[in-house]
DNA sequence: CCCTATGTTCAATGTTTATTGAACTATTGA
DNA sequence: TCAATAGTTCAATAAACATTGAACATAGGG
C-alpha cells in the first residue's frame, strides 16, 4: 500500500502542526540534515538517519514529517529519498525555517540527537 | 507559595520547548495577543484571555507559556501583568518570534482560538 | 527464484498532555 | 471582618504521543 506516500498541499500546510513536528528533539534533527544537506544533493535515504533512532522509530518521525508538510519522499528502487518542502514552507510561513534551522544551529552543541550527527556513518 | 512564578534564565530557554510551547493553538493565541499589545502597554491580565478557556486551563497554558521562557509574569495587586520576553527570545533565536507571529497573522482566520480574539470583552 | 537490504505497518506499552470542576490563596474594598 | 475578585493548585479523566520489536512489503542481485 501507499506506493506514494500522501503529503500536504501547499495551502494545507498548518502553523501549529508544523511547530509541534519541529519540537522533537529526533525530528529537528531530521530537518536540520536536510536543511544543511540543501546545498549538495538536497535528498537524503531514511537509512542516513540511522544514528538518530531505530529504524520502526524513524519511520514514525518521517511519517509525521511528510504528515504536516515539512518533507517530501519519493522512492526510488528500494529506498525512499527525502527532501525539505523548502519553497512550499518558505511560501505559507517566510522566514520560519530559517529561523528555526538557525537557532538549532547556534545550540547544536544542547540538541542531543543533533549533536550526534557527525557520527551518520554506520560500519 | 510561588509569590513570584520561576522563569528560566535567557541561557536556559531551549529551542524545542518554545517550538512545543507555540505548537499549542491556545497559547499560540495567547502569544499572539500579547505580540499585538507590545505596542501598547507592553502587558496584559490573565483575564483578558478569558475568551480563549477555562481559567483553571489558562492557567495550566500560563505556566507553560512560563516555564518555557515565552513570557514573563509580575504580580501587581490581585491580578498578574504578563508580557512576552522578545529580548532574551530574540538574543536566544534569531528571527523566530517574529516569523511565528507574522505567519500567526498570516493564518488568523484559519486558528481558532485566534480568530476568536477580537471578542475579548467578556460582559 | 531465493536472499538480502531498505523501509513501513502493526500491536503493545508507558508517558505526557489538555481539559474540567472543585478547592484553595491572596488582595482589595465595603 | 466579610464578601468579592483574580488566579492558582489539585485530582481525575481521556486523548495523543514516543518507543519498541515483530511481522510485512518491495526491489535488486546472485
């Protein structure tokens, strides 16, 4: 089932749900790879969060994230790829995320899950 | 007791409690209201929120709204003047407070509570 | 066709959260 | 001193949430 999984249109996209997914720890994590991963490939696997939470965990999180508009997935082959909705965010709420993304950056060294992201490579 | 409600210090107010704090439609509103007033008085009473809940849920909101460091409460007589902490919000997160709020008004017909706010008089 | 790698879904668990009304505290004013 | 006003605290409840492991689905490589 879900072949695609359903995101949010543009205009569907809410205020509240969109700051409740930021305020776990795992999940500004997630979008904070993303954000800094914008400048390279701008899509990133499931499988290079590993290091956040158990894979059953993770793919809660990205559930939610694709749930209330912050992400997009496509799949590709066996694996999905996944990207911030960086215009569609940019649109409905300016300067939000880049706000947010900042300020997690100036305290990356207190967000744990965050802190820990250096160490991505898995064996 | 609590004659004058703790609040955390500038350092120790953490990104993903004010993220979770503003998450909440009510206290999203209730930010809103005294963002709007900033131009004002700066401060508003705990009643003038009466249009939003129940006093005894307000005051659980209020001291979320406290504890997470989004405002600041003084006691003056019988009743306690709130006002939002921009200055140590915006030393702490760049940008934030004021993206939430304009995306807040952005999106006033579409958040409840909110959109109620004009009907603060209460008989 | 089977095996493996990549993720998702499901069920179960324990925790946190929002909401309510009743009881309580404290201050003001008659 | 008594009553009214302004808010908080407490206990109880129901809903939502995060986390875990096991089972499942799908694609690709031998």
């Amino acid at each position: 089932m879900s072949r695609t999984p359903l995101h949010p249109t543009r205009e569907q996209i809410e205020l509240p749900m969109v700051l409740d997914c930021l305020s776990d720890p795992i999940r500004l994590a997630i979008v904070y790879q993303l954000a800094q991963q914008e400048r390279v490939s701008n899509e990133l696997r499931c499988g290079d969060f590993n290091g956040l939470a158990g894979k059953s965990n993770l793919a809660y999180h990205f559930a939610k994230l694709r749930e209330c508009g912050l992400m997009q997935t496509r799949i590709v082959g066996t694996s999905r790829l996944m990207r911030l909705r960086r215009e569609d965010l940019d649109a409905r709420f300016p300067g939000l995320l880049d706000a947010v993304i900042n300020s997690a950056a100036k305290d990356a060294d207190r967000l744990q899950p965050l802190s820990a992201c250096d160490v991505v490579e898995a064996d």
